[in-house]
C-alpha cells in the first residue's frame, strides 16, 4: 500500500475509546477549515514583531497580552514568494496567532525568542522552506494547523523546533505531503517537549526526528506512509515516552532508537517496509504495544523479526505479535509459548497477547499470508504447473468482525485482476492453470474481506511463471526396427521451450518393450544427442525401447519414445543346429543343418563341426571353413557309441565368434555288419517264398486259362443256337 488517503481524514482516527484528558488520535475534532472560508481571509502584508508593544499594535483581534487575554493575530492571507510571512522575536507577552492563511513564503510563521505563543487553526502551504520554525523559545503551543506541501527546498523540515526548552507542544496538526528530504517534524537541542495527537502522513523522509531532546513526548500521532522512518530518535534524547502512536505502512523503520531510557508502550506498529523497532541502546521497556506485518522489505512472503535486537537491551512484555496468537488452552488471553524476538541476539516476550490492544483504535485486517513450503519461497519467484494447492493464514480484524476470503490471479504482472474463487471461509484454493496461456508475469492475490466491506491484500511481490507446456523431444535414431552395438549415436531434435528457459535432457532404456526403465546415464544432458556404448549391456536384447525426457530448470518435463522396439547385438548369434529325426542313426552318413550365425557387425562368416563322445571334454574336427549351413558327414569310420554330440563354431577369418554346442541331447551312432548264417536263411527263405509265389501264380494262370476256353465254347454254342431259331422263325413266316 503506497498510500493512506483512505485513511486520512475519518476513517480511521475518529474513534475514541478513552477516558482521559488527551485522547489519542483525536485529531481533527476540534478544528474545521470549511468555518473559515477563503473568502473570510483578509489580504495582509508580511507581519514582523520585535518587542512586545509591536505585538500590541499588530494584534487585530484585541488582546491585553494576559494570560486570559492573549493577543491575537487572526484571520490574515499572507501570500507572498520571498521573505517571512509572519516573524515574531524577542517579545514576552501571551498571544495567538490564528485563523491565518499562509502560502509561497520563504519561512511561514518564525519565533525567535519568544514565550508564551500560541499558533492555531492555520494553513500553511508551499513554503520554501519550514511553514513553522520555533527558535529559542519557551511554552509555545502549536495546535490545530494544517501544514502541507511545504520544505520545498532541499534538506529543510516542514516543521523545526530548535534550541527551546521548556513546554514546545505540537498538538491536533494535520502534515502531509510535505518534502525536503529532511523530517516532517524535526525537534533538535530541546527538552521537555510534546507531540501529542498529529497526523503526519505522506512526506518524503522521516515522520519526527528527535536529536538531543531529552525528557520527551511522543503520544497518540497517527504516523502514516512517510518515506522513510516513522520516528527517529538520536542520541542525547534520554528519558522519552512513545504511547499511544498508530506508526503504520512507513518506507523503512517505525522506530529508530539512538538513545537511552525509553518507554515504547501501547502502540500499534503495522506494516512499516523494514523493523517495527530497531536501533541502539539499552533500558528500553517496550510493553502493551500491538506488532503487525511490519518487515516485509526482504520477506516478500513471510514476514521478518518485527524487532532488531541486534544492539539494543531491552523488556519485553505484554506485547501483541501478529504471528503467535496461539495456543491459549487456559484461555487467559495469553499464548502458552514465549515469543522469541530478534535472531543474533535473542529475546523473549514471557506474555504474549492473544488479541491486539485497544490502545490505538486503527481498523485494520492482517494480511492473508501465504504458508511458506518448498513451493513458495519467501525470496524469489516461484514455478506454477497444473493444479497448485494455495494455502494461507487466517487474517484478524482488529474490530472482530468476520472474514472472507477471495484468490485472485493476474497474467500482467499486476496491472489487471482476475478473481478465481467464491469469496469463502476455507483457507486455501485449488488453482488450476491447465487452462491458462503460459507466461511469466502472473501473480497472485488474496485478499481477506470484511463483513463491512474493509479488506486487506497479499499480493505476490515477484512475477510467478505459469508453465505447462513443453513440446516432445522428436528422435531421429533409432526410432524402432534397427539392430544396434557398439557405440551407437543417439540424436533427436533440439526442444525449444515457448518461455525461453533452458532445457536439458535425460535418457533411458527399456529391455522389455517399456515396462520398466532404465537410466542410460544420470547426468543431464545439454545436447540433443548422447554416444550410447551398447558394449556395456549386460546381454543382447531384441526388445528395446529409448525414451528421451527434455527437463526445464523449474522441472518441467516431456518425453517421446522410439516408435517401436530395435535390437541391440553386441555378441554373434550363435548357429542354432536343427534336431535330427530321432536320437539314432543307422546309415553311414549324417545330414547336419543348422540355422546361421548373425553377425551385427556382418563379417563373412565361417563354420567349422566338431563331435564329440565324452560330453564335450574332447572336440574332434569334422570339417572346417564350411560357408554352408548344412554338411553330410560320413560316419561309416565312426564307432558305435550312444552318446554322441555335435557343436558347430562360427568363425570369422580364424577367429572363432560364438558355437552351438548339443548339451545332454545325445545321438547314437550303429554301423550295419552282415551275417553268412543269416544271409543263408534269408536266401532259403526267399527261395520258398519265390517258389510258393510262382507255384500260386502259375496255378492261377492255368486255371484262368481253362476257365476262360470253357466261357468262350459256351459263348460260341449260344450265338449259333440263337442263328438257328432266327432261321425257323423265317422259315415258318414264309
């Protein structure tokens, strides 16, 4: 919040909830400028008084410059461009200067040397330099003026009080946007001094400043939004009493301490830039103040100590921190734990406040803050990717009155507001950015809302990058089908990233079409492509996947896999032997075939055969440098035996590759030897057997002879005694 103009006039300070003869931020009840119109000024000449009888005869108000019957100046427009519009010194009688318009002067109203003064109920504007400056004086009352735009030149106050030391109040003025780059109000070289019930906002350097003022009072000032520290108290300025002071939203301290001996009771600190309360010093009671939100300079999301305690001694007590307001199971309105104040030199509230004090009656609702995680930071800017779970603390209004909640997101880094959420009582909300563009000038705001319509605002301080999307790595090899070994280049396209960030890539390997994963090399990897030694695999595999995964810094992450399963071949293939029909042989020759050896590396390969009849602890060579892949091998020189086996090497040049060998499949090799005694009965045999063959062979022939004669007489016989009946029958018809 860089402004408090919805604070200024009303809102605000008008409350009063004490019983006492000054109230403290009271502020504008005694004085209203519409009763005195500009109309009502009287155009007036700059005013000098230099004794007490000029004072008489520049008293147009009347007076006696008693007590009860001071002098008055009244109701004068004193609009001039160089000069003093009103300087009064050296003079002892009571007056008042008041009423008075004053506009474009060097120095506005100047006293030097003068007791018993009053300046009320005037405005004060565009002054060169102070609009009030109070030199070597004594029981001055400065009550009820409006002094803005003034110190227009460099390193001058709006208001200075100097070398006075008795009874200067400050009191009911209203200061605001006044410049200089020196304090609005500026106290130095005095004692037993008051600043009681003003309102200084809006001006460029520090609200008050103290420098050797001993014996002092600084109560019930609505201190607001000043460049730098709300109030500077310097050194030599022993003995003083902060209370009552509302020191808000200031660009740097609420406090500096550079003296001794304070008292800093029932103030409310709220939201100043740096520490509520830093500097240096010792005895220090600071008891039954209010601490809110105040720096937040280097904790954009979280807030900092609200105290420096790195070089000041002090009591702690009573106090309301804003971020310990539990537990309190005895309900005493004191939290159960010890709030621990500073981090170098550590001190501890042994009271702290459930509930904030009434000592300032400032309406106000504590930030949303968001609960700091891994994800939210609390210095930098942080990465928003899918549905992000946005959690925040409860806020308190200092009235009590009830809270909702809203989340809001900006794709502008700001400058426009989007609400993404009901207005709820939960404490968190589901921000879903699957929907949203990607882009890096997204923020967040929760604002937590009154019942009366008054709400307060976090809202992130960084740009927050909204990030999804992320195009696939594209690979150019292997992208399935291919037989790989050796060093073998992996390569793919170059991901470009649509925000600009930096990607990176990782890749891994599966050997069993993508069920289970492997990284190839932790590392990542900043090129698109990665020399993959396939030597280093444990075995051959036909089954292989490669998936590649580009990776943004804010983790991100896409992949892409090749389109189907290659092979990587480091070792040959063995031959494989094709099984014989049958585990024995009886012929004198075998026709070994075998399927080829597969070379990756497609060298000409050779086959030498070897049998073997110990199980394999002696090979003998059957032949060797065979291109073939099948051998007729004549085994008619080969002893019988039962447990045979084979095994084929494949080679390249002389040197052997891989084999196949017959493990515990045996053959059997039985050579054929004939028998005279058997052939004998087999001859015998077969002679009894032609014999009985040709014996039933002739024996059919000659009886189909026969048979067939007999069928061909019959036949004959037939044909004729048919010829014969025909002729009778001719005959007869004749």
């Amino acid at each position: 919040m860089k402004r408090c103009r919805t604070f200024h006039y009303f809102y605000f300070l008008i409350v009063i909830l004490f019983n006492c003869t000054i109230s403290p931020l009271s502020i504008f009840n005694d004085f209203n400028r519409s009763n005195f119109p500009d109309s009502s000024y009287i155009e007036h000449a700059p005013i000098e008084v230099s004794n007490d009888a000029e004072l008489a005869i520049a008293a147009n108000g009347g007076g006696t410059g008693d007590i009860n019957d001071p002098y008055i100046i009244e109701n004068y427009n004193i609009t001039i461009t160089t000069g003093n519009a009103i300087y009064v010194h050296d003079t002892t009688k009571h007056f008042r200067i008041e009423d008075c318009l004053v506009v474009g002067a060097e120095q506005g109203i100047l006293f030097h040397n003068v007791v018993n003064a009053t300046i009320k109920n005037c405005t004060i504007h565009d002054c060169i330099a102070q609009s009030i400056r109070i030199d070597s004086s004594s029981d001055v009352l400065v009550i009820n003026n409006t002094l803005y735009h003034n110190a227009l030149a460099n390193g001058v106050s709006a208001l200075l009080v100097e070398n006075s030391y008795q009874n200067i109040t400050i009191q009911k003025n209203i200061l605001y946007e006044n410049k200089g780059n020196d304090a609005c109000i500026k106290i130095r070289d005095c004692a037993n001094q008051s600043i009681i019930n003003n309102s200084i906002y809006d001006n460029y350097n520090d609200g008050i400043e103290l420098g050797a003022c001993p014996d002092f009072l600084i109560y019930g000032n609505y201190i607001c939004n000043n460049t730098y520290t709300g109030i500077d108290i310097q050194t030599a300025s022993p003995n003083y009493n902060l209370s009552y002071n509302a020191i808000v939203h200031n660009g740097q301290l609420g406090i500096e301490l550079g003296a001794e001996n304070g008292t800093i009771a029932n103030n409310t600190f709220y939201n100043n830039t740096n520490y509520a309360i830093a500097g240096d010093g010792q005895n220090f009671n600071i008891t039954f103040n209010n601490f809110v939100e105040n720096n937040h300079e280097q904790y954009h999301v979280g807030f900092g100590d609200q105290v420096a305690t790195q070089d000041i001694e002090a009591i702690f007590k009573h106090n309301f921190w804003f971020d310990l307001v539990e537990p309190d199971t005895d309900e005493d309105g004191i939290v159960d734990t010890n709030y621990k104040i500073g981090s170098e030199i550590v001190f501890f509230d042994e009271f702290p406040h459930t509930d904030p004090h009434d000592c300032c009656p400032f309406s106000f609702i504590t930030k949303p803050l968001l609960i700091t995680t891994e994800l939210w930071p609390p210095l930098y800017g942080f990465t928003v990717k899918g549905e992000q779970l946005i959690e925040w603390n409860s806020s308190l209004d200092f009235f009590s009155r009830d809270i909702t909640y809203s989340f809001w997101y900006s794709d502008n880094a700001g400058e426009t507001w989007i609400r993404d959420s009901d207005y709820m009582a939960s404490l968190s909300h589901v921000w879903n950015t699957n929907s949203l563009d990607d882009g890096l000038n997204y923020r967040i705001r929760i604002r937590a809302n009154s019942t009366e319509d008054f709400y307060s605002d976090f809202v992130t301080e960084y740009d927050i990058i909204v990030h999804n999307y992320l195009p696939s790595p594209q690979l150019i090899c292997p992208i399935g089908g291919e037989v790989i070994y050796g060093e073998y280049l992996v390569d793919w396209e170059d991901v470009i990233d649509p925000l600009g960030f930096p990607v990176n890539y990782t890749v891994q390997i599966s050997y069993d079409g993508g069920d289970q994963w492997l990284f190839i090399d932790w590392k990542e990897l900043s090129e698109s492509e990665f020399l993959f030694d396939t030597k280093k695999q444990t075995e051959n595999s036909c089954n292989v996947l490669i998936k590649i995964t580009a990776i943004t810094p804010d983790g991100l992450e896409s992949s892409n896999v090749t389109n189907s399963v290659f092979a990587i071949v480091n070792d040959v293939i063995p031959p494989w032997l094709i099984p014989f029909k049958g585990r024995r042989v009886f012929n004198d020759e075998i026709m070994i075939e075998w399927l080829p050896a597969i070379d990756p590396q497609k060298r000409s390969l050779t086959y030498d055969i070897f049998y073997s009849y110990n199980d394999g602890l002696n090979w003998i060579l059957i032949a060797s440098n065979l291109t073939d892949t099948k051998y007729t091998w004549d085994i008619s020189n080969i002893p019988e035996r039962k447990t045979y086996s084979l095994k084929i090497v494949a080679k390249s040049g002389n040197q052997p590759l891989t084999s196949y060998e017959m493990y515990q499949n045996y053959f059997e090799i039985r050579h054929f030897k004939p028998n005279p005694l058997i052939i004998m009965f087999l001859l015998i045999g077969l002679s009894s057997v032609g014999g009985i063959v040709f014996w039933k062979w002739y024996n059919n022939r000659i009886l189909r002879n026969i048979g067939q004669s007999q069928k061909k007489s019959e036949e004959i016989h037939i044909i004729e005694e048919e010829k014969s009946h025909k002729d009778n029958s001719n005959n007869i018809t004749n």
